[in-house]
C-alpha cells in the first residue's frame, strides 16, 4: 500500500511574486520552511533585501530578483533567470501587485487600466510564461493570490474587484487547458488580511465617508462572522496545501478565505 503523501517541498523550486511584504512574505517563508529552494520577486530590490534579511535572521533564505511584472519583458527576464540562476520552476505562487482603491468620483478608464496593469497584468505575463515551461516537464502547480473582492463588489474597489474577477476566470480556464498536461491551477480568494494593502485601503474608505480609521475596521470586523482579520500566514498555509502533492487532484478551484463573511454554495 503506497504512503499518503506529506507537505514538504523539499528539492522544489518555489517562485513567489510580491515575496517582500505581506501575504506573499508569508507564502516565501512557508515554502523555505517546507524545504523548498524560493525564489522572491517584487519590485524593489530594497524591499525584497529587507524581507531576505528577515528570512536568514530564522536560518532561511531567498533568491530575489527585482522586477516590476506589470511590464511583459522584465517578467519574461524574471522567469528566464529563476530557471537559469536557480533551477526549472515546480511552483508559482502569484501574490504581487495590489490595485489601489478608488472613491466613486475617481473612478474612470484611467483608473481601470491602472487597475489592470497592477493586478491583472503583473500575474498574467508570469502565469503564461511559467505555464508553458512546466507544461513542456508534464507537471507544476500555479496558485495565484487574488482577493474576494472580485466576488463582494465594493463601491471603494470596483477598478481592483474587476481584475480579480478577471484572474479568477483566467485561473480556472488555464486549469482547464493544462489538466492533461499535468500542471495545476488553483486561486485563494483572501478577503480582509492583516496587511499594509487592506490598512491603505481602509484609509481611503476612511478619508471619503469622513470617518475614523477606528471605525471603518470596526464596521468590517462585525461583518466578519469569525471577528477578526485574517493573518498572512493563514493565507500561505492554504497555498502551501494546494500547491503540494496533497492537492494533487484539486485543480480549477478558488479557495474563498473571508472568515465566512461571504456565503457562496
């Protein structure tokens, strides 16, 4: 009888975008604490010093490259260098770009597009890139961090709602088209996390309705039938399943993690 398989990456090579902060810190940090070999990518080279610094203080480590990935070439270049420098990619983990949020006068095509190259873009140019190199080994697993509000619209995130929407759809259809190929993808639909994206948000949300910051959180925490915000961790621990062997037949899925705020079916 063959073993149940465990949740360890060890002689994996785990690439995660927005690796410097937040969610995509914790995914970094789960993953080399499996035993994976990370390769961080973000756009500030300091940021993501910083976060390597953080990592060798608990006796782990990093590969970073600096790149902003809403620019199609420098995410190609990205891609190129983890396979070259650091070995052929085993998983993705998507967690960079953070559209900003707008009150409704703002709102217009501009903020659209900005919106798009943020988020949209900046996990697109990567996923189809990784996509086809794993496709080509006959296995990989892609696990992209978008954000429930691509699901529970907000007046204060229609532009960054629509881009979620938009790589939930894509997510699930590149499930589809790689299934036979042995490369898996999956999303995580993170709602309020205990990060600095959802603190600036809830200063814009704050400065339009002319409440305090106090009050804004509070009013999301009542609507959150656990209490309280997510932790970055809790989000890693969920990609760090779906991207493991124990996943191994989960591919297509959008994991909602809102504390049960939304109730879908």
């Amino acid at each position: 009888m063959k073993s149940a398989p465990v949740l360890t990456f060890d002689g994996a090579i785990v690439m995660v975008t927005g690796a410097s902060k937040g969610i995509g810190f914790a995914c970094a940090r789960a993953f080399a604490r499996s035993g994976a070999t990370v390769a961080g990518v973000s756009r500030s080279h300091e940021n993501l010093e910083a976060a390597r610094a953080a990592l060798q203080s608990e006796g782990l480590d990093m590969h970073t490259i600096a790149a902003d990935l809403g620019d199609e070439a420098a995410a190609l270049e990205a891609v190129r260098r983890v396979e070259d420098e650091v070995g052929a990619i085993s998983v993705l983990v998507n967690s960079a770009g953070a559209a900003r949020r707008y009150a409704l006068d703002q709102l217009g095509g501009a903020a659209f597009r900005a919106a798009m190259d943020a988020k949209y873009f900046s996990y697109m140019h990567v996923i189809d890139a990784v996509a086809r190199r794993m496709a080509m080994r006959q296995r990989g697993s892609i696990v992209n961090v978008i954000g429930q509000g691509g699901k529970s619209p907000s007046p204060f995130h229609i532009a960054g709602g629509a881009a979620n929407a938009a790589l939930m759809l894509a997510t699930v259809g590149y499930a589809r088209a790689y299934a036979r190929q042995g490369v898996r993808f999956n999303a995580i639909n993170p709602g309020l996390t205990r990060t600095g994206r959802v603190e600036s948000g809830i200063a814009v949300e704050a400065e339009s309705s002319g409440r305090s910051r106090e009050e804004v959180l509070a009013d999301h925490i009542a609507g959150i039938p656990m209490g309280r915000l997510a932790e970055p961790e809790e989000v890693a621990n969920v990609a760090l399943f779906l991207a493991s062997d124990l996943a191994s037949y989960v591919s297509g899925a959008v994991i909602p993690m809102d504390g049960c705020a939304a109730a879908f079916i």
